[in-house]
C-alpha cells in the first residue's frame, strides 16, 4: 500500500512530461521509463509525441503493439495522417481499409477525421481510383455534407484536374468556406481553364493568402506573367487585409524574371523588407533568379553574398544566373565553394554548370563534370544533362564527338538533344550531319520534327540551297507545320510591353517603324549591313531585309529609344535565340547610339556596348 502514491505519481510525471512535447533524445527516455514502470495506458500519448517528430517507423511499431484490444478511433487517425504526409505512400490508404475490416472487440469506427486525412493521402497517388474509391464510402458513411471531408475531396479532384466532379461536389455542399472556393480554384488553375479560374476567382466572397498564391501561380504556370503581377498588385490593395506569404512572393519574382521586369522585380524586394517578411531561402533563390534573369548579375551577387550560410538551391540559382550571363569561369568557382561547404550539388545544380561551360567554351571543365557526376555526387544523367553535354561539344565544333554521345546514350534521346546538335551542325554549316540527324527526328512525334526541320530549312538557306529548302517548306506545309512566332517584352517605365515579329497590332506601331528604319540607317554608317543568309524564302534581298528588319527585339527596341531618355540602358526578353542579323545590328546600335543593350534569349544573356557582345559571338 505503500508504494501505490509513487506508482501513480510516476504515472502523472510521465504523462505531463510528453504534454511537454520532448525533443527526440528527451523522448526516449521518457519512453524507457514507461517500459520499465508498465505504463501501458500511455501508448497514445507516446504515439502522438513520435509523430510529431516524424518517427513514424517507431510511432507504427507501438501502433502494431497496442494493447488490448486495439486502438481507439483518435490513434487510428493520428497515424493515416502521418503517412497522408507522405508523397507517393499507400499506407494511409492500406491503414484505412485494414481499420474497416476489423471485426468486435478491434474495430473501430471512422469519424470526419479518418476521411479527410485518406482524402488527403489520395491526392499524393499517381491515380484517381483510391480517391473515387473513398468518395464512395464517404456517400455510403453519410459524411459528404461534412464541410471538412468535402473541401478535401474538391482537392483531391482538382490534383487530377477532374473539373466536373469537383464542381459537383462543391455545388452539392450545403456550407462552404473560403477552403471550399480556393479548393475549386485550383481545380480550375491544374485543368489549364486561367479564363474560368480567373472569373470565378472575381466571384469569390472573400479571399485568403492561399486563394491569392493558387491564382498568382497558375498564371506564372501558364505563361501569364503580366497577368500574374496585375494580381500581385490587386493583393496590395485588396480590402481583405491579406497577408502576403512565401509563395506570392516568390511566383511574382518568378513572373518579374521571365518578363526581365527588373524595376517591378526590384520593387518586390524592397515590399519583402518593408512588410517584415522573413527572406526564406526559397525567396532568397527567387530574388537571385529574378535579379539575374533580369541582367543585374551584380544584384543577384549582392543577394547571394549575404546569405550566411547558403543552401544547395541558394547556390544552384547562382550558378544558373553566372552561367546564363556566359560567366563559366565565375560558374565554375560557385561549384567548386558548394563542394569545399560539403553540400551535395543537385540535378539542376550539374545542369546550371554545364550549361555555363556551355557558353563559355570550357570544354574540358564540362567533360570534367559530365563524366563525374555519377561516381562523385551520386547523380546518373538524365536526358537534360546529355543535351547539356551535347550542346556544349556542339557549339565547340565537335560535332563527330557530339554525334557519338547520342548514340551511346543510355536512354533514348529526345528532341531536345537532337536540336541542340543540329544547332551546332547550322553555326557549323554541316548539312551532311544535319540531314541524318533529320532523319533520327522523323521517327519521333509530329511537333517535335517540327523544330528540327525548321533549323535544318535555315541550314539549307544559310548557304544558298533554295531547291532543298523549297522541298522541305513543301512538305512542312503539308504537315501544317509552323514556327514559334518570335515574341520580345520590354519594361519601359514600370509597365510591361510585348512586341511580336512583324508587329501589326501595337497603337504605335507606324512611328516604332518609322524609328527603327532611322535606327538602322545609323547603323549602317558603323558596317551594318542586314544578313539575309538565314532568310528562308526564296524573295528579292529587298525584301529579305524587311523579314530581318522586323524581328521583334528591333521593334522592341525602336520602342525603347522612342520612351527612354539617351544612353538609357535597354532591357530585352525574347522567347526565341537571338538570329545573327539582329545580333550584328544590335552590336553597330550600341556603338552609334552609345548605349547598353542588354537581350535575354532562350540560351543565354547578350549584352551590347560599344560595338561588341558580352558573348564574343560565341552564342
């Protein structure tokens, strides 16, 4: 009888001491004390405290062992919403379906909770089926009218982008709340429906942070980056008081980088330091690629330098930004620091690398890193990775050795490799290379011989076989197959234009014209004369210099030298590779205009002054 008060006093530490939420070393402890005084009945509590330091192995091996006779419906529930965490894992499906099938004195029941978190695991799985499978049991439990199960099966269907049956559950539900709306928003921004999405987003009674970063980055997804800053900018107005978190900020940096909206993008970063949110590492990498993207390498630096302990994606960011600014020499500095931290380089870090190889000519650094990625990082090369490689011996003028890697690759190549050398075999004027590539081209899908056929058109041109590119239009034709239209953006004065080859619809686009003739004639003065080698029409030279005149970056920057103040420093985003016309009257602007020029093509950074290109036309 005596030793009775110390048994249940022992009981009450052990217990308060879990209330307490240990760290994992206290925690074990505590546990061996409850093995040793036989403290059974605090195998919930010692569950709930492994879960929430995600030990969910140990948590599923007191849950096995639970004591007679099973646990209670609260247990059951903490664990499936363990695993429902957990991307890819069936075990809170498996769980769900061995706690139905448990028969008296063990079974137990599924309340809300058990639904919403099996709901929430199915949207993890490649597949609907689970999804649909526990809809039905939802139907069949009478728990479709729960506001919590329902906003959780609206998600699971807007994963799978199934827009019908997510609307019916959303318009069968008797009550719903702003989780209910921004669920639905999201089945409409996964479906690609941005025109439903950005209706239905006006009509909805009232909005949170989540709402907003659903709808800001389905338009950054889709390629409406001036649309997704229209909204960011609605966000600081709006009457709701919404606070603005990590993925607002870093989908608009995103948007700023893409469109090389530098002012907006610099004034996103002063908003970060103004409203006191906190510079996560995933807003720290935001900034460096918009600032690099938006050609302030030194910016990007700035923010890098003062990261006191960068991350593996702090430093992937700045070797992408160096690399696309053809700096591989800096690139290949900012790798060798990752290494000297012991932080393991990444996929997209081995890519940003070599593509700073790429377009500075290091063959040997690339051959270096390609062929030890595997044995010294543990990462296999992916098909990225080869067309990295390739396009780095391509642009060398290697393209036997080039030729051969794709040949030996041990994946089948894409038709992404397959153009960055024939490229290589364009710059290089090898049509004997490029029409076998062709060749391995026509055995993959319609939209990707496309391309191929394209690059291979202007080979033919460059060196004047028009017969050959006669046939390859023809049948081009009959494919109905057509180029990217060619499409430029300027930020002039903080707002966002968008010029497109042969531009007709801009209100001003006469006096752009009228300008850029006058641009042109001025650079003739300094050796400019328009290339037409490229032209892929059989016209008069005439009117092959109005094909090349026109190209949207020139009319972009007719506009800016019509808005801006002299010498200003013009800013280009285009969507296409920069053609060696525009190339060379940028270079001849530059000098007699005595101003910077800065383009971002699809590769990589072009800046012009006084006649030259940060690229020494190497590109």
């Amino acid at each position: 009888m005596q030793t009775q008060p110390s048994i249940q006093f022992s009981k009450r530490l052990l217990y308060n001491l879990l209330y307490k939420r240990p760290p994992i070393s206290d925690l074990k402890k505590i546990h061996a004390q409850i093995i040793i005084s036989s403290q059974k009945s605090l195998t919930d509590s010692l569950i709930h405290c492994y879960l929430r330091t995600n030990n969910v192995n140990v948590a599923r091996i007191l849950f096995n062992n639970y004591p007679f006779p099973s646990p209670p419906t609260l247990v059951w529930n903490l664990v499936i919403r363990a695993y429902s965490k957990l991307q890819g894992s069936l075990e809170s499906v498996n769980l769900f379906h061995q706690m139905l099938t448990l028969d008296h004195p063990f079974s137990a029941v599924p309340d809300e909770y058990t639904f919403t978190f099996v709901i929430t695991s199915c949207a993890h799985q490649k597949s609907i089926i689970h999804g649909e499978i526990i809809h039905g049991m939802v139907k069949k439990n009478g728990y479709l009218m729960n506001l919590y199960v329902a906003n959780s099966l609206i998600n699971v269907y807007a994963v799978f982008a199934r827009l019908d049956d997510a609307y019916k559950v959303f318009d069968e539900m008797p009550e719903v709340d702003v989780f209910s709306w921004t669920s639905l928003l999201g089945a409409y921004v996964n479906g690609g429906e941005m025109g439903v999405a950005s209706k239905f987003f006006e009509e909805m009674p009232v909005k949170n942070d989540v709402s907003w970063a659903v709808m800001i980055s389905g338009c950054v997804g889709c390629g409406r980056y001036a649309e997704a800053l229209r909204y960011f900018g609605e966000l600081g107005k709006s009457e709701h008081n919404v606070k603005t978190n990590e993925a607002i900020v870093v989908c608009a940096l995103s948007a700023c980088a893409h469109l090389g909206a530098l002012d907006r993008g610099s004034w996103i970063h002063g908003y970060i330091g103004k409203n006191g949110i906190s510079e996560t590492s995933n807003i720290r990498t935001a900034l460096i690629d918009m600032y690099a993207k938006c050609g302030r390498i030194d910016c990007a630096y700035r923010v890098f330098d003062r990261i006191s302990k960068p991350d593996v994606h702090n430093y992937t960011s700045m070797i992408s930004g160096l690399s696309i600014h053809g700096l591989g020499e800096d690139a290949i500095r900012v790798f060798n620091q990752i290494l000297v931290d012991k932080i393991k380089p990444n996929e997209v870090t081995i890519l940003g690398v070599l593509n700073g190889c790429s377009h500075s000519g290091m063959v040997q650094q690339g051959l270096l890193i390609f062929y030890n990625m595997e044995n010294s990082w543990g990462i296999v090369p992916k098909i990225e990775h080869y067309g990295c490689f390739v396009d780095l011996l391509g642009r060398a003028g290697y393209l036997a050795k080039a030729f051969g890697v794709v040949k030996s690759m041990s994946i089948d190549p894409d038709v992404v490799v397959w153009r960055a050398l024939l490229s290589a075999c364009r710059v290089h004027r090898n049509t004997y290379l490029g029409e076998r590539i062709v060749n391995h081209i026509g055995q993959l899908d319609s939209q990707s011989q496309r391309g191929a056929e394209i690059l291979l058109s202007n080979l033919y041109a460059s060196l004047g076989k028009w017969d050959s590119v006669s046939i390859l239009r023809h049948e081009m034709s009959k494919q109905k197959n057509q180029a990217d239209i060619g499409c430029s953006w300027i930020e002039v004065n903080g707002s966002i234009y968008e010029f497109r080859v042969a531009d007709q619809l801009h209100p001003q686009i006469i006096e752009i014209r009228e300008k850029l003739s006058e641009i042109l004639k001025r650079a003739g003065l300094v050796g400019y004369a328009a290339n037409i080698n490229y032209v892929s029409f059989d016209l008069s030279d005439e009117e092959k210099e109005q094909a090349v005149a026109w190209h949207s970056e020139k009319l972009a920057i007719a506009f800016a030298f019509m808005s801006t103040a002299p010498k200003t420093s013009i800013r280009v985003v285009k969507n296409l590779r920069t053609c060696e016309d525009c190339h060379s009257a940028l270079k001849a602007i530059s000098k007699v205009y005595d101003r910077q020029i800065i383009v971002r093509d699809r590769s990589r950074f072009h800046t012009f002054r006084d006649g030259k290109c940060s690229c020494n036309d190497y590109w």
